[in-house]
C-alpha cells in the first residue's frame, strides 16, 4: 500500500520544480503511477509511506508532440497508447506501435508513459530499446537548468539512472525513421499482460527496388542489465543486398548478448531467431522486393 | 517451419460427489402463492451455475417456468444441510435432492386436485405454470390451484434428502483400497492441436474437442461453460502457472509474477456432451466441474510431442523447457547421425 | 495529511468531496462513493476487475491515485444500466452464459464496452486482444467472446435484438434447455454483492500478522503496542481461542492462528480489529514476535527421510495420509508383458487464482448466534468445527454463504473464518476482513505438486498387463484436504483401463511449504496426466494409434474398478468415439507425425495468435502491408 500525506499536481514546470524544493527529501514523482502502485505491496516494497507524491502528468511541456522531417520530440508524460492512436506518430516512429501492442494492455497503455517506463529502467522495458533505435534524447530539467545525454548513457543499470535528484525527464528527442518498416519481437509466458523474456526493436529501410538495405536499426532488451543498441548487425547488413543468408549471418554474429543470471541458453536461442523473424518482418513492411527473401526462410523464422 | 502444429488426445474417469463416505443433501420446495415456486437449500452459486440448474430442475418437476423459481438463501441456520459447493456434486447431489422434494411439493398439490376434480391423481398434469386432467377440461394456473389447496387448509410442501449408496475404501496400512467410494462415474476424451513456436518454444493451444458424460444436460450452455473453464485452468497448469517457493517464501505472490491465461492464451473449445444417465438418482444427472480439467494437460503434452517430438514431463510446459528440450533432442540425433557414420 | 478536494462527473452526477490523498480512485468509488460494481481481484492493474472509463478511455483504476480523476468523467459499471434497462452487452453477456462466478465480469463488460466502443465491427480476434487486460479464471472465455460477437451483431443491425431473449421454453420443456442464468443480470450490471462488497453499521475492519518464518517457535507474542494505538478495538492470538482449537477436512492439525509454533512463510498469528484499516496495518506492524527458528524442511522426499524435521508431533514421519490400491500381482505381470516402460513425472503447485480474493463479515446477533458471512464453500462443516473451537453449541454458530467469486476448492477451508468469529466475539461488534491479493496467494491453499513414478508393462498387442505407480505430494504445512486429494487420486490413477494387476501408493507429505488443498480434479489430474503420457509413449512403441491403445483397455459395461467395484454403464467408448469424430481424427501411431498429418486446421481450430490485427482493422501502421 503506498500511503501519502500530500499528492500535489502541479500545472508547470515552475511549480513543480518549487514542490521538490519544498518536499526536498520528502517526495517522489510520479507519473502513470502503474508501476509505483503495484511497486508498494508485499512481495515487492510492501507497505511504503512516502510524504509527498508530485504527480508530473499535468506540465505542459511533458506532454507535447513535435514531428519533423529528422527528429521527433515526445513529451515525458506520453502515454503508450499514443503510439497507436496517432497515425503520423507510428509513421515516424514504425517500430513503436508494434511494441506498444505488446506493451501491458489497452489500459495500462493509457495511463502508462514513456518517461515513466525509462526512468524506472527496468532490464525487460519494452519501450526503452525502441527509443535506443531512434538514438533517443533524454531532456533533463530542473531549477537550475536543463540538460540532455542520450539514452544509452541515462540508463545506468537495473533500475539505475542519471536522474538527478532535483531532476525531472521533460522528454525525448528521437531520429524520425519514417520509410522505415518496424517490428517488435517479444517473448514471456504468454500474451498480453506479459513481462519480456527477450524483447527485439527492428527498422529496416530499403531502396527503391525492395532489395538492398539503405539503413538498419535494432535495440534489444530483456537479456542484459540495460538495453543494448546492435549497432555490429546494423553496420554489417547496411549497404548489403538483402537476402536470407544476409540475414541469417546478421544473426549468427558472435555478440555475447545475454547478460542474464536465468536463462541463458534460451535467451541466446530466442535472440538468433528473433534477429531473423524481426529483419524478415520489418523489410516486408519497408516494401521488400517479393523475391528478396524466400518462402522457406519466411516459414523458417515466420 | 517456424510454427509446428501438432495432435494429441487423453481420456479420463471422475467420480460424482464426495470420495469414499457418504455424501447426502436435504432440501425444502414449496409452491407459493401465484403459482411460484420456492426451493431451500443450504448451498449457493460458486459460479457453476447451480442456481440456474436447481431453478429449472424444480421449474421441470413442479410444472412452473424457470423464472418463478426462487432460490432461498444458503444458511446453516436457515436451511437444510446441503454440504459444500465442490467435487463436482452440486447437480447431482441438491439437484436431484430438489427434485425429489419438489415432487412432494407437487404431490401435495395434485392430490387436493385429484381430490378437487375427482380424477386420478395420475391423469394430472403440471407444465408451463398450468395444472390439468387429462382427457378433461379441468384446466387452471398453478397459482388458482396453490389458493384450492390453501382453501383446503394444505400448504403444498416437500422436503427431501438424498444419499449415496457409497463406502470408505480399504486404505488402512495393509489395504487393497477396495471399496465403493462413489455411485456415479463419469467418462471423457480430449483432443487437442497446438502449435509450437519453434524460434521462441512458445504453444499456443490452437483447440480441444472435448468429449463429456455429464449424465444428463440440464443446462447444455452451462455445461459447456464448465468444459471451457476447466480447459482454460488446465491449459493455464500445463503451460504457465507456477507457485514458486524459495525456502517457503513465495516469489509468485500477485498476479505480475503468478502466470494465468489471458483472453490471448485460450483455445477454441468444441465441447460434446454425451448424455448417460445415472440409473440410481432420479433425474439420470451426473457432474462436470471436475472431469473436464482432467484429459486436458495430457492431450496437450501429447500434442506438443505430436508436433516437435519433445515430451514435458515436468509441468509447466514453459516456452525455455520446450526450446532447450528441443535443442537437446537435436543434439543427440545430430550425435547419434556422426556416431552411425 | 491533506484531503484532495475532488471535484468530478461520476455516473453523470457531479461529485465533489475531500478524499485522503493516498486512495486510489478504486478505493473511493468503492468506499467512500459506495459503488462496489466494479471490484479489486489484485490491486496492481493485473486482472481488470476494476476497469472503469476516465474521460471515456478505460483505465485500471486500483493503479490510478485518486487525485488523478480531478475534473474528469467517471463511469463505472453502474453507469451502464442506470436506466434499470441492461446494455445490449450486458444482455448478450446474459444470453451467451458469459457470466460463472461474476466477479471478473463487471470489469470485463467494461471491457468489451471499450472494445466495441474503439471498433464496433472487431472481429473475434480484435475482441480477444482489447480484452487482453482482463483475467477470467472460471468461463475460459469462450463465452464471453460469444457474448461481445453477439452484442456487436445486434448493435450492427446484423442479427435481431430478440437473439439476446430467453429460449423458448413454451412446450414446458426446461430440461436441456439453455435457460439464461438466474444471477447473470446482478453479476453484468455490478449489483450483486460479495463479502468484500458489504459493510455493516459499526464495523470495524481487520487486519491479520502473518508469520516471515516456515518454522519457528513463538517464544512471546507481545501486543500491548498495537492495543495502544487510538482506533484499535481488539487483539487477538491463539490464546484467546475458547475452546478445541484446530480445523481442517480430515485431521484438524491447523489452528486458527499458529499456536506455539509457526509452521509455513504467511501463517496468520494474531489480527487486529480496528477503525479502520490503515489503522489495524499499523496495528499489526506494531505486535512484537519473538521466534526461536527451528529447522525447516521444504521438500517431500526429504521430510520422509529419518531425522528430517519434525512438521506435526502426532506425524513423526510426516506422512499426512498413505493410499495404498493393489489388484493382482504386478511383478508377476511385468514379468508376462511384452514390454515395460516406466517414467517420471511432476507437476507444480499453483493457485486458484479465484478473481475475489479471500473476503468475510461476522457479528454476534441478537440471540447470542456467533455469525460468518463469507464464501465458504462448506458452510455445514465450517459450522462444526467453528462450535468446537469457539466452545457454543452448533445453534449458536451460524455461517451464511456470500456469493463465491470463484472457488476451484480453495474456499473449501475455514482459514480466516476463525479469525472473524473471535475478533466479532471479542469486539462485539461486526467485523469485515478482505484478502489482498498477495495474501491470498501466500497463506491459503495450492494444488498439491507431485513427484510420479509410473511403470506400465503391456502386451505387443496393446493390452495392460500390469501398471505401479508411486505418487509423492507436497502436502505443505497443514493436512487440510491432502487425506482425500491423496485417496482420489489413488482410486483413479489407472485410468477408467481393465487392467488385471495394479500397485497404487499415493503420500501426503507434511513440509514447511504453503499448504497444499483442495483443487479441482483433486488429485486425479496429476495422476492420470502421467497415465494418459504413458500411454501415448507406448502407443509409438507398439505402433498403436492413441485411441486404438485406449479402446483396447477401456472400461466397458459392467467393469470392475481398481477398488473392485463393479460398475453398471460406462460411457468411455461413446467419449472416445465423439472426440475422435468430432475432431476429424486422422488415426496414426503417435510418431511425431504433425508436419504430415492432414486433419489440422479444421474450421473449429483458432487461428495462431499475432497481436496487431488491429493494424488491419484501423490502418494506423502501414500502407506497405
């Protein structure tokens, strides 16, 4: 049960950095709240008595939306669900809608944000390694000023972030990949509701012609204490004619992915296949040529 | 192929009502005023739909509709023993022990008709909320036949109880188990087809054609609704759930970490019911809650055997025991092929 | 601490009142709005029990603070048919049977709502994936599924709203007839109320201590801190127990709170009765335990070895219960079969995951009767046992039976009643105690694991001459229904098989482990999910088709059971028949043959789940596809 004196809601970024300086020591932030809450009973922190919860949702600037031609600029506060409700969101963003499908369900998608699944910085996260794909921007903020580092470099480890401690994430600066064909590949015991085993971003861009790969991009997550850029894969299939073989050696490159204490060896099985099925599915829907893949590698990983 | 699909079927056996002892049940009926009709037992819904079936059943046996039967409150202090709500024993036990009290009920009220129109008890007939003699125009509602009877100073009531014909097993130190420890037995088959997601060890159960005696169907749907759940739970065992202590503390305590079948998990269920009736009660119903979980973790297994040629022995058949079991089963073929070269 | 002043649309009426600040919206819905339609089944947004909209958009809300709803639009289930008239889905929820226990169905009608909201042409498919963030654990939600295919087809003109009517039973025939379910209307629309759900005028809320030990010895239970705190009226541990303490369904080795020794993680060792039930958790929090750990054992074999702990006194060898079935010589059949194979098999705990956790009121009334409402299972033998260890005569104990939200054989046991019946003596006055998820998972019972050995000797032709099987269950710390879990699946381990020598040994093991109890198929599932393996695993061998091994043991008419009962009608061969039929069968030796098999895909066969087909519906993604 997570009990509080005071839950405060502040309407800027003013107010909001005045509450921490007043509760310094005192408060937690919070967002969607659909981690914090179950995160306070038994079996995980229990009963917890925090004085004051600041609630970031209501800031202008970590709700707003800003789609260019390169960058896309998401707000903190962005709820999963957006993902798939705003169209031109999931045309600059391909992979994302494919992960948010998979991301809890319908509900918590709503409530859920995006700052709030980084800033917890969980191993099995599975929006993290899409923002990994689209070499993501954290914008940091706090009285005295403003910051920002990439992604890779906010999440520390398990839970560990840069996050200052006067700080609040205002949002994320992510590359546009629209052109791109995106796939997430996920894996847990079973279907919606479901924490990662091992979780895969993929973006894929061809030329014209279906056939040869103009750009790549694939973050995993699930096996490692943080998500992990591919970037060995991406530059090894960039420029190169796609073909199954392509493919399948992406996926056999000795990366030494899985960092997990538990289950190591279906970890490294399932990221083999998943490196395979997610560039097959991904180059599909970037418009690859009907006869750059053929149909016994589509049955063999589809 | 990525996705291996696959067949496998079980059959089982389940005994009807308490194991081993006697199981009995009591019940009161009562055609109330208007033609309703009141039934008293000391269980209640645990979600089987036994309040639906007890509801029809006297509705049947007393000649009114479903609809006008209430159900009176479960309460030890209020009702006549009717034992716990479990082993499958609900329909079988209250629902033939409200029969028999609702033919009382309904005998009491026939009789002062007989007596009324001066017919043979045997010629009347209830059904629909109407009371009559054959080959006659003696034809009125229940309700102007409860007021008849009222007139006449009868209040028409039943009261029954219902036992089994059941003994302990020979289970001592040096038994053989011998014994009678039910009156009803019911029998079932399963298929089941999966599909194994061989690049990630998943199983989707794809169907299960379940096949169940259930005795007789007061409630075809609500048949079905048990076959479906109890399908579910055992998919749900076979592939998923896990109560998981480390040194008696359990690390599977909320339903983040404690596994159970969502909407996405389930298979198609095509449910037949085959109908036996049981000779002994007096309506030939046997039971279902139990029996339909039974076959089906066994046809699954069998079928994910069916489709990769791996068997799980040790449940649950998780997505990690499926791949490496798989692998392994690869690797000693691939040694057995060098070893024969 | 500072209220929230909340100023909100709630059911189209405005609501503005002070809330305390740490409540979820669910919390002051239920308590302080009183609208208990929608329900909590595990507080963490995993179950869905208490969806409701917010500004139209469906959310979770036991993971929603109440501060949040500032503003908004609230609908809860109550919303949908305050008119008194039920939604088209809620009445399809009706006609389809899509209701059993209920207690998912208000959230899971919220749901569908949704779903049929965001896509009023989704296909079965869509349906299953919006309603993702809903657990049913009763109806496999086949169903309900039925019943939002149903709603949709109305709403879309595509089939008459006098489908969602009774089936006509004009003939008088109502026997084998799908008569809508009595209590289908209360469960769609919210109104019917289980235990948690009730409140009574004075009562006070409790709150129970659990043991963080699986074996220790209570040196001294202090709890003049917890008394001391403002809003706390009682206190209760095992020495306030009147009478013969101790229940369960075949020895009563568990007392209603540990008595001098705790013997599993989450054990209940004294509860609180309070205000409130913020307070009676500081309550609890404040009793001081003073434990002397004693060695544990976790695992069956190990606790039957000589010199493993010690779990009960009266069960040195912590043997709960030994069936034993024996027909025949089974050496002497192994020694004529063709063919012997024997395996090993286990099975794991798990939980009933009923979606209402473990919830309950009692008062003493006016005549003195010590009263429990809760969804028991077994109100009869409640009642015994209550009037033996509170010391009143059976008159004066009386329990009543709440709607169960599910029950699977896990309120078959008298785990918190107890508790309730002292703390409603004590107090004298009502007294409600509502299960977390977390603690209904810890404390109460699972289905008992299993450790199988099962040797099967048959003939080339198929026939079973001999079968021994030796099953070990981890019963836990306390016998509950292990006796009878143990003797049911001794009597059908074989499998409804003629089979002329059998060798059955089923045990019951105490260990420090949750208790283990009654579970639907008590016992039967773990034993023939062996036998049905081993069938199959012989069928291969012998080149037998799996329905053809089983027709050539099947039980027929007039069979002899292993406990040598003679039966009248078997209905086995008519299963077998319909299953194979109804399945389209494609018979074959069990060789691994799915990748040539020709009877899959069936038009009564699913297809393979791929989340997204949303995508197709709503094009968000993709012009490329």
């Amino acid at each position: 049960m997570l009990i509080c004196d005071e839950y405060l809601t502040p309407a800027s970024l003013d107010e909001a950095f005045a509450a921490m300086e007043r509760h310094r020591g005192r408060y937690r932030v919070v967002a969607g709240c659909t981690d914090t809450l179950p995160w306070a009973r038994e079996g995980r922190a229990g009963d917890v008595e925090i004085p004051v919860l600041i609630d970031v949702t209501k800031i202008p600037e970590l709700n707003e939306r800003q789609i260019g031609d390169k960058r896309v600029r998401l707000g903190a506060a962005t709820p999963i669900q957006r993902f798939l409700d705003d169209a031109a969101l999931g045309r600059a963003m391909p992979a994302m809608p494919r992960c948010a499908v998979w991301f809890a369900d319908d509900q918590i998608r709503a409530q859920a944000t995006l700052g709030g699944n980084v800033v917890n910085a969980s191993p099995a996260a599975d929006a993290t390694p899409c923002l990994e794909a689209h070499d993501a921007i954290v914008e940091l903020a706090s009285a005295k000023g403003s910051r920002s580092m990439p992604l890779r470099e906010f999440i520390t480890g398990p839970g560990k972030t840069q996050l200052a401690e006067d700080e609040l994430v205002t949002g994320f600066e992510c590359d546009a990949l629209a052109g791109f064909g995106g796939s997430f590949e996920k894996v847990g015991h079973r279907r919606s509701l479901v924490i990662s085993v091992v979780c895969l971003a993929v973006m894929v861009k061809l030329d014209r012609d279906g056939r040869t790969i103009e750009d790549t991009r694939l973050a995993i997550a699930g096996i490692r204490p943080v998500p992990r850029r591919l970037r060995e894969i991406e530059d090894h299939l960039r420029g190169k004619r796609l073909t199954g073989e392509l493919l399948e050696e992406a996926a056999d490159m000795p990366l030494d992915l899985v960092q997990s204490r538990s289950r190591q060896e279906y970890r490294r099985d399932v990221v083999r296949g998943f490196l395979v099925r997610g560039l097959i599915a991904a180059a599909k829907r970037a418009g690859a040529s009907p006869d750059a893949l053929t149909q016994e590698l589509e049955a063999a990983y589809g | 192929m990525a996705r291996k699909r696959g067949r496998g079927m079980a059959a089982c056996w389940y005994g009807i009502a308490r194991t081993a002892t006697v199981d009995r049940a009591a019940a009161w009926a009562e055609i109330d005023d208007g033609g309703s009709a009141k039934i008293v037992t000391g269980v209640t819904e645990i979600g089987e739909g036994i309040l639906t079936v007890l509801a029809q059943i006297a509705a049947h046996e007393i000649g009114v509709k479903p609809e006008h039967v209430v159900i009176g409150d479960n309460d030890t202090a209020r009702a006549p023993e009717a034992a716990h709500a479990g082993a499958s024993r609900q329909t079988y036990m209250i629902g033939n022990v409200v029969a028999l009290a609702s033919r009382e009920a309904r005998k009491r009220l026939v009789d002062v008709m007989a007596g009324m129109w001066d017919v043979a008890a045997e010629t009347i007939r209830t059904g629909n909320g109407e009371i009559w003699a054959e080959n006659t125009n003696h034809r009125i509602s229940m309700g102007e036949a409860v007021a008849c009877a009222k007139n006449r100073g009868v209040v028409p009531i039943g009261s029954a109880t219902f036992g089994t014909d059941t003994t302990a097993i020979a289970d001592g130190k040096d038994g053989d188990g011998s014994g009678r420890p039910w009156q009803a037995y019911v029998f079932g088959c399963q298929v089941a087809e999966v599909e194994v997601d061989t690049v990630t060890g998943e199983v989707q159960v794809l169907a299960v054609w379940a096949a169940h005696d259930v005795g007789r169907a007061v409630n075809p749907q609500g048949v079905e609704g048990q076959i479906e759940g109890g399908i579910v739970q055992a998919i749900g065992q076979g592939l998923m759930e896990d109560y998981q202590l480390k040194d008696g503390h359990a690390s599977t305590s909320g339903f983040a970490k404690y596994i159970l079948p969502t909407s996405l998990d389930v298979p198609r269920v095509n449910s037949i019911i085959i109908e036996d009736p049981d000779p002994i009660g007096p309506l030939g119903v046997k039971g279902i809650g139990e029996p339909a979980m039974v076959p089906t973790i066994p046809a699954v297994m069998n079928a994910i055997y069916d489709a990769v040629g791996v068997r799980v022995f040790n449940l649950p058949a998780t997505p990690e025991k499926i791949l490496l079991a798989m692998r392994e089963k690869a690797r000693r073929e691939t040694m057995a092929t060098q070893a024969a070269e | 601490m500072v209220d929230v002043r909340l100023n909100a649309t709630i059911n189209g009426r405005k609501v503005s009142r002070d809330a305390k600040p740490h409540l979820r919206l669910l919390d002051f819905l239920r308590d302080d709005l009183n609208l208990t339609g929608n329900k909590e089944g595990c507080g963490a947004g995993e179950c869905g029990t208490c969806s409701v909209f917010v500004d139209g958009v469906l959310m979770k809300s036991c993971l929603m603070p109440v501060a949040k709803a500032q503003g908004a639009q609230i609908d809860t289930i109550e919303s949908l048919a305050k008119s008194g008239e039920l939604s088209v889905l809620q009445k399809a929820f009706h006609k389809a049977g899509a209701s059993q226990c209920g207690y998912c169905i208000p959230g899971m009608v919220m749901a569908a709502t949704a779903a049929l909201r965001a896509n009023p042409f989704a296909d079965r498919e869509e349906i299953k994936e919006r309603l993702g963030g809903n657990i049913c654990r009763c109806t496999g939600y086949q169903k309900i599924f039925d019943a939002v295919e149903l709603a949709r087809d109305v709403q879309n003109g595509r089939v008459p709203a006098t489908a969602l009517l009774e089936t006509d039973t004009a003939d008088g025939e109502v026997i084998g007839k799908n008569v809508r379910r009595i209590d289908a209307p209360s469960k769609v629309s919210g109104r019917l109320k289980y235990a948690g759900d009730m409140t009574m005028p004075g009562m006070l809320h409790v709150q129970v201590l659990r043991s963080p030990h699986a074996h220790a010895r209570i040196v001294s239970i202090d709890t003049s801190a917890a008394l001391a705190i403002a809003g706390v009226e009682s206190v209760i541990t095992s020495a306030d127990v009147p009478g013969k303490d101790g229940f369960g369904v075949f020895v009563h080795d568990q007392p209603i709170m540990a008595r001098g020794k705790v013997r599993y993680v989450g054990e209940a060792i004294a509860a609180v009765a309070a205000e409130d039930a913020l307070t009676a958790k500081r309550a609890v929090a404040a009793i001081k335990v003073v434990y002397e750990q004693l060695a544990p054992v976790f695992d069956p074999d190990e606790a039957m070895l000589q010199g493993a702990p010690v779990v009960h006194d009266y069960a040195p060898d912590n043997i709960t219960k030994h069936i034993p079935i024996r027909v025949g010589d089974v050496e002497a059949g192994f020694a004529e079969s063709d063919l012997v194979i024997e395996e090993s098999y286990s099975t794991q705990a798990i939980e009933h995951a009923y979606l209402e956790p473990e919830a309950g009121l009692a008062y003493v009334d006016h005549d003195d009767v010590v009263t429990v409402v809760s969804p028991s299972q077994n109100i009869t033998h409640h009642r015994h046992m209550l009037a033996r260890i509170i010391d009143k005569p059976i008159s004066k104990v009386r329990f009543i039976m709440s709607p169960v939200g599910g029950g699977f054989g896990g309120k078959e046991d008298m785990i918190y009643q107890g508790m309730l019946a002292l703390l409603a003596m004590k107090a004298m006055r009502p007294v409600r105690l509502v299960y977390t998820r977390e603690e209904s998972i810890i404390s109460t019972a699972k289905r008992h694991p299993s450790r199988t050995t099962l040797r099967m000797g048959v003939m080339r032709d198929g026939r079973i001459k001999a079968l021994a099987m030796r099953m070990v269950c981890d019963g836990g710390a306390y016998g509950l229904s292990t006796e009878g879990v143990m003797r049911k699946a001794a009597i059908l381990a074989a499998g409804p098989y003629n089979i002329p020598n059998v060798r059955i040994d089923t045990y019951g093991i105490y260990t420090n482990n949750t208790p283990s109890g009654a579970f639907r198929s008590f016992g039967a599932l773990q034993t023939q999910f062996a036998t049905e393996s081993q069938l199959d695993i012989i069928a291969e061998r012998l080149g037998l088709d799996p329905f053809e091994i089983r027709r050539i043991n099947a039980m027929r008419d007039g069979a002899t059971t292993h406990t040598k009962q003679t039966l009248g009608s078997v209905s086995l061969m008519r299963a077998l028949d319909a299953a194979e039929q109804a399945s389209g069968w494609e018979a074959g030796a069990p060789t691994v043959r799915g990748g040539t098999r020709g009877d899959l895909g069936h038009d009564d066969v699913r297809p393979s789940v791929t989340l997204g087909t949303r995508f197709a519906a709503t094009g968000t993604q993709e012009a490329a596809e």
